[in-house]
C-alpha cells in the first residue's frame, strides 16, 4: 500500500522539484493543484473502496440500483432512524424484512456519523472539545434539555437528527463523570433550564447573567419581569425557587450549585 501511495502521489510530486523551472511561484502552484487533485482522487477512491468491500454491497446496488443509480444515497447523510425508514419506504413490500435491515445497516455504517464525531465537527466549530466540563455538574435531564435548546437557537449549524446523536454522546460522558452533589435538585436544575432556557442561551443564563453583583431582591426583580412577559409560562408559585436558583449560581460559579 505505502509502494502505491509513493508511487501514484509523491514520486510525480518529487519530479516536480527536479524540473530547472525559472518562476517558482509557477512550480509552486503546480504542486498545489496537484496535491489537491491527489487528495479529491484518493478521498473518491476510499469511499468507493469501503463502500464495494462492504459484504452487503451487492445487495445494496440489486435492490436500490434498480430504480436509481446507487449514488443518490450516497450523496446524503441521516440519522439510523430515518435511514431505516427510507429503505421501509423506497424497497418494495415483498421484500423480506432482513434485506431492508441489512441494507439500512450499511447506509448507517456509512452514511451515519457518528454522536461522537459529530461533537468534534459541529461543536467543535465554535467551541473547545472540553466545552461540555463546565455543565457536567447538571443532571443528565436538565443536561439534555440545555442541548437541544442550543441546538435550536443555532439551527444554522447542526441539524436536528445530527443534535440528538450529539445529546445521546454528551450524556454517555456525562455517565463517566464523577459528580459532587450540591445544593440544587435535579428538579430545579430542570426547571430553571426550562424556564429560562428557552429564550436565553446556556453562556448567558450561566455565565453572562453573573458578571453583576446582584442580591436576591435584584433576582427577584429579574424573575419578575420575566414572568410579566410570559405569565402563562412562568407560574408566581416558581418565582422564588427560580429566583434562590439563580443566585445559587452566582455565587456558586457553575451552572450546578
């Protein structure tokens, strides 16, 4: 493999260099279009390799193949779910139920990142890895809950089904992690996520809102004034622990006091 891979990309790469050329930024642009060609050939050749290795790929190209060429799944990314349910809808009833099966495994394994791998790319484009550390301390409900409703106010950049894989990998770290119990409850926790996590972003609610020193009457105030917008959502029987919640944050310096 390392003989092929000098052979086909670094040896013409190596003639480049040798070549007695005058204009230098002319080699040089020469030697990154063709690193890019290189790369976009070799990226082509290892998907259309794993894909022609998988044992279920003939049976892939019989029963999608027949009705559109088999790149048009293969231009498109989803959830194992929805896959399952693509091939439920496009293969025929007759169909046994383990060809359906065996084929929407092999559009998972290759067409379904992983929760893990989509952390590192959607996440990662705006956030360090170890962004998750700060908001261990909640409970895995209200955890979940700060996700999906940063995921929502961000929709732009990761889908729906990509945020659910992403939820289900955070909360497996959240498994590994030892927690020191504190003052706050799994119910408040979720309460005040949901309350207030609605409207306003996690850096805000848990960092931003801090940055003042502010006394429980000056929480209260808040709190209030959020219930006058939405009274229907917010009920005056959850104004003080929301308000005693808050603080505790503050004071505490972490989203789980």
């Amino acid at each position: 493999m390392r003989e092929l891979v000098y052979t086909f990309l670094f040896q013409p790469f190596s003639f480049l260099l040798k070549l007695k050329i005058r204009n230098k930024l002319w080699l040089l642009f020469t030697s990154v279009v063709f690193v890019l060609i290189a790369t976009q050939i070799s990226i082509y050749a290892y998907e259309r390799f794993t894909w022609q290795w998988d044992e279920d790929y003939a049976l892939f190209e019989d029963e999608c193949g027949a009705c559109h060429s088999s790149m048009v799944p293969r231009n498109y990314a989803k959830s194992p779910e929805e896959w399952q349910r693509t091939v439920s809808r496009m293969i025929p009833r007759e169909t046994g139920h383990e060809v359906k099966q065996r084929i929407g495994e092999l559009l998972v394994r290759h067409r379904s990142p992983t929760g893990r791998a989509l952390y590192r790319l959607r996440c990662g484009r705006c956030h360090a890895i170890s962004v998750m550390d700060d908001y261990f301390d909640l409970d895995a409900k209200a955890l979940r809950l700060l996700l999906e409703q940063h995921i929502m106010q961000n929709n732009f950049a990761v889908q729906t089904w990509e945020g659910d894989l992403i939820a289900d990998y955070v909360i497996e770290l959240w498994k590994n992690r030892e927690r020191v119990p504190g003052k706050s409850t799994p119910e408040i926790q979720y309460k005040y996520q949901q309350k207030c996590g609605v409207c306003h972003s996690a850096t805000m609610l848990y960092r931003d809102m801090c940055l003042e020193d502010r006394s429980l009457g000056d929480w209260k105030k808040i709190i209030i004034r959020m219930r006058e917008k939405t009274p229907s959502f917010i009920g005056a029987g959850e104004v003080p622990e929301l308000t005693e919640h808050a603080m505790m944050i503050c004071e505490s310096k972490k989203p789980a006091p």
